[in-house]
C-alpha cells in the first residue's frame, strides 16, 4: 500500500525539530555527482509518526530511526511539488523523547548556481579545472542533503567531507582532522558549528590556494581563489580583518567562530553570500588589482564584504523567523556597508553614494505593483522574489531614516539590545521595534516619552512612500501628505498614511529643524519669513518633497545663484524629486528643465549622478523610436549642459575617490555620445594600447572610455575578444566585455549567442551582457529576440523569481514606450504558464513602467521639443 502524503502545507510541520545534523559528503568531481549519509538528532514536540523534512531532485535509500527501543526501517514518502519527505514510522514518536534518524542519498552536481553545484575555470595554459561548491539561499539546502529547510529550523552540523589528495575542502568550521580512506581518498573532519539556519551551511572542494591573517580579536580570516589569481586577494584580506575587527565592537558582541573564510568563486549568480564562517563571492566582487583595478572596484569590493561580515551578525546569529521579514537580514547588511566603511575607509566617500540606493528602491516602489518591505510569502519563487530592491534598499533608507530620527547613538544601543536578546535565535519586525523603543523610553533626548516605533510599521506593512506637499504663507508652512504612484487610477493612492519624521532648513538659518507628521495634513510655523525652505535635509528620509505655490521658483532660483548653499545631497534629491513629480503631473516639464540648467555649475558626484540619471532615460526612450531629430536634440543639450566638466577632466588615476569615479562617468559618456575630444583622445591611447599588444598601462580609471571607443572597428573588437579571452585581471575583463556589448558593429553581438555555452565568457556574465545590448540602439531587438528565444533555458540556469531573472526581464523590456511594443511584451509573457513564470511580480512591474513610459511620451513630446528649440546654443553664453 502507497500511504497518501501524511502533510498538506508547503511549510514544515512544528512537531518535530533537528537538533543536531551528522552529514557526511562524498563529491566525485569526475562524474560530477556525490553522494552522502546524514544523521539527525531529533527533538519531538509533540506526538506523531511522520517525520516531514525537505529533500529535492535526490535518490534518498537505506532510512532507518534510532530510539531507545533500538533500530527499525522508516516508510519514505515523497511529495515533489513541495520537495517534501514524509518518514513514517508504524509506532509514535512520543513527545519529549530523544531519537535520531540516518538517511543516506545520492544526486547529480547541479549545473545552476544553487544546490551543490559545479563550478570550472580555465587555467593560462588552457586546461578547465572542476571544482564544486554551495548556494543554499533560499531553499536550495534541500538540493544538497535532506533537511528541515527553512529558517526557524536552527541546529548544530557536524560535516565531514571526502576528496582527492590534489583538492582541499573547506566548510563553516576549521577541519580538526583528515583520516586516510582505502583506495587514496581523503575524508576531512570539521569542527561543530554554533546553532544556525541550513541555508548558511556551506562547503567547498577545490584545488584553491589561500592567504591568512589574524584580527585585533583573535580570528583567523583567509581569502581563497583559484591558483593563478591569489595574488589578487591582499586587498580583500586587509578589507577583511579591519571591517570584522570593526563589527566585533560596533555589536558589542564577540564573533562566535575561530575564523572566517571567503572564497572566490568562478561560477557564482549573486554578488556574494554570507555563509557563517565561509563567506563566497564572484570573483569581480572580491579579487583587486593594485595596477589594473579601479577606485569604484575597490569601493565596490569594499562594500560587498561589509556587507556579508555585517550577515554574520545581522542574519546569522539573529535570524528572521521567515521569509517575508527578509529585509531584516538585508536592509540591515546593506545599511551597515555604509555605516562601516564610511568609518573604517573614510577616504573611500562612501556617504557619497548612499542616496542613490533610496532613488533605486523609489523606482520600484512608485509602481503599483510594489510590495510592504515586509510581505507574506509561501512558495521559492516569492521566497527569491524578495531579494529586490525593496527589501535591500529601501529596507536600508528606512533605517537610515530611523538612526537619524533616534540619534546615532540611540539607535546603536537598541541594535546591540536586539542582537544580544536574540542571540542564535530567530525574529519577526516587531521585535527590533520594541528593542528601539526601549532605548526612547530610557533616553533623554526625547521629552515625548510617548514616542513608539509604531511609526515604523507605516514603513514596513504598506508599500509604497508618501509624497509631502509644503506650501510656505508667510510664517505659514501648509503640509499635505498622499502616495506617490505612478498611474493613470487616482483611487490607487487612496488610503495610505504615513507617520513622517520631517526634517527641513531654511535660508534663515543652517540648524535642521524636526516634525512628525502624523495626519493626512498640518500646518507648521516659522519664526520668521524667509526665501526658501528644504525639506528632507539630505534626503535622509524615505519620502519626496513638492513645493507648491512658489517654492520651486525659489529653489530655482537659489540653484541657479548660489548653489552650494545646499549640501550636494540636497541638491540631488531636489532634481530627482523634480523629474519624478513631472511623471505625474505635479510639476511641468519647462520647470524642471529649468531646474536642470544649474547642473553647468555643478561639480559633486551625487547631483551630476543624478542629474544624467533624470535626463539620458528620456532619449534613451527616443533611441527605441524613430525620432533621431529630437534624440539627437536631446543628447547635444546634455553634453552642451556637462561641457565644462568633461572638458577639465584628466585621463589619469588623480583625485579622491569621488572624483575618480565622477571622471570615469563623464569620459564614458562623452565617448558615447561621440564628443569629438573625447572621442579622438580615446582612440589614441586604444592604438597605442593595441600596438604594445596590450602590454601598456593604461590610466585605469578611463579604461572603460577607451575600450568602448575601441570596440566601434571591427578589427578593436577583434583585439578586445582576444584580450578578455586571455585576461586573469577580473575588474579588466569587466570593462571590456561591456565595451564588447555597446559596439555598434551588430555581427558583434553574437556575442550572446556565446555566452550561453559558457565557454568564453561565463554564462554568469550573459544577464549583464544581455541588457549591455538591450540599451544598445543597434542591439535591442537582438536582445529582446534572444530572452524569448531562450526564456526556458535562462529560468533554469538563474531559478524563477531571481534578482537576476528579473533584472533580464527589466533589463531588456522597460525602455519601450508605444503600445505596440508593450502588446508584444505582453504577448509573450501572457503565454508563459506559472511553472515558466507568469507570475513573476517582475512583469508586472515592467507592463506598469512602459505605460508609464507611453503616458510620458505622450504628454511631454512636443514641451520638451519646444523647450529645446529655445534653449539650443543658449547655454554657451549664460555666463558671459
């Protein structure tokens, strides 16, 4: 008799909890599969006689429990659908007692980026080199051994893994001891880990080599890379020691392992992942060059690897208890990379960029079909789905918005309260409220002793963020508060009310003054009159800001006069707040393009960033249309409108980082754009780069500006192939295979075809190269014939509701703005069926943005056309 499946929930029963996971592992990396036998402690809760725990796309044999009455066989069911096991035993478990369960399994290496998965690299002689190794966030645990795969289920592993003599294997603890197995093999035993989830369990078998160093605190820290590229680590290794050194006092709490591993992986779909004691990276994210590498490869390295030792706490030993509070585990790493770099590495500026990630979370969040930060989830594909934007950035903005509401160190106090509270053990939203809000009560620095962090759950359980409209009478300032969403349906931002802590300067005075907006709207007053005010004093809050009346006058004016009378994230929030309320019809077009007139003035990364980011979205809609007058219009105003800057840059590697990273940008775009200076220097140093065989030191932050005007002949491209083909030098290889991906030569481009094979470029590197080509006016519709062509294999290789499945489908499909092409975007994901991911809130998202598009075409064609026409040559002689 088949038993019927004893469970009928996709999440795990509670009446059963591992306590302890004996897992032995025997990968063979010849025949690319492996096998293994785990052993579980059990603790059962309550009656039962079905044990029910995951296992996917794995031959399971030999089951048997372990109880006081001795040893007997298990019924094993299965239950695909769910990747569930039912063990089933013919007598009760019985609540309280101690038993153990022993399952031996076998499956094949995955050949995604999950599970237990095959990775291979080319060495310079030309062989491949197999290795394998782990990624098990979200729910890919379950792929590699059985267990209780989701979050809650926290226990101690015990691992032991079988290899060749020529490999060595690596794992969350240090090895105690490698035994001698019959026949040559090598079996290494690992030390206990602390209690964790299974999604943080990770092991790797490898022939990489390895660097060490020792923190302040006594940790063991080593950075491992295939052979040939070891001598790109020394950077990580430093980056390392000093951030953890810097976590173990900001938290207060000692880290609980003996070291910490990170590895660089050759195949690896995300950035990173903050496995406990044994955090992996893609290469570009971790290996550095001294001589070849830029400054926004190191701010970026930086980054990523404060963001996994943040995990380590934030994550790893306080875990959320499921899925849908995910940003707590994200926003929280995010926000930190900041906190901690900006303390540990100031000369790296990272302030400089922060904003950038509240503009980010913005463009999803305007849409209607954005979700709260924190959202019930049931099945892996919405569990991957919450890895967006939401959860990282603007999990990362409200937080940011709450330390400056609460005080920094106000807010340090309550996130060590938290984490020691909640030590090896798992949360929900509420809980870091309450943490926070015990600091208010016990503090001096609010008299309202009233405050609760009720305020946050307007944050966190709605989507969305609220538009504030200021009017100033006088003394008078009139305050109104309603959703910003971008939609033809005004009764879709009907309902929401958030509870905001405003901050806002006047000319009158440099202190930043408070309110809490709590109602839908208030009044507030000045001790005087005064010319301007600003409110969301370097948008350190999640929210945008329209002047009515005459305040954008007024701002204008203060632009276009005295401009740095506010900060350079003020002045960036203003023109991004600007462009957004032209979007729905707050703000006329003449008005904001007025606004941008200042940016000839203008010198800061932030606001020139964002300046291009308003304006280049609008003719890169043109290039997608045949309106090449205007596009071209469009794109002579920019480059008219940066002149002066892209005209003082150097092409050399001088200056902070800020300033590096702003000359890379401005050159990269005067080269696109075709800036004949540009242009003619860029080719120049090309030749001479090609003539020396590519042995020449290029400056490395112009290298990206160089290599795409290069890659326009077809014998440049030729050379760049070659070059990328043979290159170690991962942050090079980077810049040339984007070059590669916006040549104009469309036989080029076939390029993509390639990196599905993976055998020249990575098939880890098709997602960017693809929307490279997307944004490439010669290339667009290869780009977008490619995604359906290939829809199928790509959502195997990089798994339904990715960040990545995503960003392709983003990527190649939002520039559009004709009904045409938004019937044939909907033609082809209306056909897809929900396994093939129909479902997906990504295409909801992309359907909203080219109405979105369509709308603003329509609207602002002819006022853009005519504000340009006005202002064409005006610019040059404003000054004179």
């Amino acid at each position: 008799v088949v038993f019927p499946f004893p469970w009928t929930s996709m999440r795990l029963p509670k009446a059963v909890f591992p306590v302890h996971y004996d897992l032995s592992l025997h990968p063979n990396l010849t025949s690319l599969d492996f096998s293994g036998v785990v052993r579980i402690q059990l603790d059962v809760r309550e009656d039962t006689r079905a044990i029910v725990l995951h296992a996917k796309q794995m031959h399971i044999s030999n089951v048997f429990l372990l109880s006081p009455e001795g040893v007997k066989p298990l019924e094993v069911l299965e239950y695909p659908r769910f990747h569930q096991l039912a063990l089933v035993s013919d007598t009760t478990l019985t609540k309280g007692r101690k038993y153990e369960v022993h399952l031996e399994f076998a499956a094949n290496l995955s050949d995604s980026f999950h599970g237990f998965y095959k990775s291979s690299y080319r060495t310079s002689s030309g062989e491949v080199r197999v290795l394998a190794s782990t990624q098990f966030e979200a729910t890919f645990a379950r792929g590699a051994f059985p267990c209780f795969d989701e979050p809650a289920f926290k226990a101690n592993f015990t691992i032991q893994i079988v290899r060749e003599p020529r490999h060595i294997a690596i794992s969350n603890m240090p090895k105690v001891k490698t035994v001698e197995l019959p026949g040559g093999l090598l079996e290494d035993h690992f030390d206990t880990t602390v209690k964790m989830s299974t999604y943080l369990v990770a092991y790797i078998v490898s022939d990489f080599l390895s660097v060490s160093r020792t923190t302040q605190h006594g940790v063991k820290i080593s950075i491992y890379a295939v052979p040939e590229k070891i001598d790109q680590t020394a950077y990580a290794l430093d980056a390392a020691v000093k951030l953890l050194d810097f976590y173990d006092d900001y938290f207060d709490i000692p880290y609980p392992l003996p070291k910490q591993d990170l590895a660089a992986i050759p195949d690896f779909q995300s950035g990173a992942m903050e496995n406990w004691g044994l955090t992996t990276y893609r290469e570009t994210a971790l290996l550095y060059d001294p001589e070849k590498s830029s400054a926004s490869d190191k701010l970026g390295i930086t980054k990523v690897i404060a963001h996994e030792l943040a995990h380590q706490w934030f994550g790893n030993l306080v875990t959320m208890e499921w899925w849908n509070d995910l940003w707590l585990n994200e926003g929280f790493a995010k926000f930190m990379e900041y906190i901690s770099v900006d303390l540990t590495y100031p000369e790296l500026q990272v302030d400089d960029f922060f904003l950038g990630k509240c503009f980010e979370a913005m463009e999803v969040d305007s849409l209607s079909s954005s979700h709260p930060v924190s959202t019930p989830v049931e099945n892996p594909t919405q569990i991957q789905e919450m890895f967006d934007d939401v959860s990282y950035d603007k999990g990362a903005c409200i937080l940011n918005m709450l330390q400056d509401f609460l005080t920094p160190e106000a807010f340090e106090i309550g996130i060590i309260r938290y984490l020691k509270k909640y030590s090896y053990q798992n949360t929900v939203n509420s809980h870091l409220w309450e943490s926070l809000t015990d600091v208010i009560s016990n503090s001096t620095i609010f008299n309202d002793s009233n405050i609760t962090l009720a305020i946050m759950d307007t944050w966190t359980l709605q989507e969305g963020f609220p538009l504030v409209t200021v009017e100033v009478r006088g003394r008078e300032v009139r305050l109104s508060q309603e959703r910003y969403l971008k939609t033809d349906d005004p009764s879709l931002t009907e309902g929401f009310l958030w509870q905001i802590p405003l901050t806002y300067k006047t000319s009158a005075s440099n202190t930043i003054h408070r309110f809490l907006l709590k109602n839908k709207t208030d009044v507030l007053y000045l001790p005087e009159e005064v010319a301007w005010v600003k409110f969301n004093v370097d948008m350190s809050g999640y929210y945008m800001v329209h002047y009515a009346g005459e305040g954008w006058n007024s701002i204008i004016k203060l632009l276009q006069h005295n401009h740095t009378a506010l900060s350079s994230n003020d002045r960036a929030s203003l023109i991004q707040n600007v462009f957004q309320l032209v979007s729905i019809g707050k703000v006329k077009l003449d008005q904001a393009l007025e606004l941008s007139l200042y940016l000839s003035k203008e010198t800061e990364i932030m606001a020139v960033t964002q300046g291009f980011g308003e304006l280049v979205p609008l003719y890169k809609l043109m290039e997608k249309r045949d309106m090449p007058v205007l596009e071209n219009q469009m794109k002579g105003y920019i480059v008219e409108l940066f002149r002066e800057l892209i005209d003082r840059q150097e092409w050399t590697d001088s200056g902070s980082v800020s300033q590096r990273m702003l000359r890379s940008y401005l050159l990269l775009f005067a080269c696109v754009r075709n800036y004949a200076p540009c242009v003619e220097k860029a080719m120049q140093l090309f030749n001479k780069w090609k003539e020396s065989d590519g042995k020449m030191s290029l400056p490395v932050d112009v290298t990206m500006a160089i290599f795409v005007v290069g890659a326009r002949t077809p014998e440049g491209w030729d050379f760049l192939f070659e070059k990328y083909r043979s290159s170690m030098q991962m942050s090079v290889k980077s810049r040339m295979k984007t070059a590669m991906a916006v040549s104009p030569l469309q036989d080029k481009l076939a390029m993509l075809e390639q990196s599905l094979d993976g055998a020249v470029m990575k098939t880890q590197d098709l997602p960017d190269v693809l929307v490279s080509i997307s944004r490439n006016p010669r290339g667009y519709k290869m780009a977008w014939d490619f995604l359906r062509r290939h829809w199928h294999t790509l959502i195997k290789r990089f798994d339904l509701g990715s960040h990545t499945v995503s960003f392709m489908v983003a990527g190649v499909t939002n520039q559009y703005s004709t009904r045409e092409m938004l019937n044939e975007v909907q033609s082809f994901f209306n056909s897809l069926t929900e396994e093939s991911g129909s479902e997906m809130r990504c295409i909801q998202q992309t359907y909203e943005t080219i109405e979105d598009n369509i709308r603003w075409m329509d609207t602002h064609l002819p006022l853009l056309q005519n504000w340009l026409n006005k202002h064409s040559g005006k610019l040059v002689h404003e000054d004179l």
